[in-house]
C-alpha cells in the first residue's frame, strides 16, 4: 500500500518536480510570497477573533 508510513522522499521529490514544470522556476518566488501573505492575514484573523472581535450586529440591533 502506498503512503502507508506517510509521504517519503520520493514523493516530496516527485512533487516539486511536477510544480517547477508547471509554474516554472521563475514564478516560485512569488508563489511562495502569496502563500506566506495568506497564512499571515488568516493568522490574524483567527487571532483577531480570539480577542472577542467576533461579535457580529444583526441588522435588527442597529434600528431604534
């Protein structure tokens, strides 16, 4: 049974052969910087909700 034990070395080394042919190695960088914005702002967010940030006002709350 394949990744029985998890993923291996040479699936880590399949994968980024596949992802250098379709995004090529000039696009890496950027990809890469993306990524790590994403996971930045979803951090936050998750954070931001934490703090008691989440409650929402129902439109009915903000009529008098």
């Amino acid at each position: 049974m394949p990744f029985r034990g998890g993923i291996g070395a040479i699936e880590l080394i399949v994968i980024l052969v596949i992802v250098l042919v379709i995004f090529g190695v000039g696009r890496l960088p950027e990809i890469g910087g993306a990524l790590g914005k994403s996971l930045k702002n979803f951090k936050k967010g998750v954070s931001d909700k934490d703090e008691g940030t989440s409650k929402v006002e129902t439109p009915s709350e903000g009529k008098a």
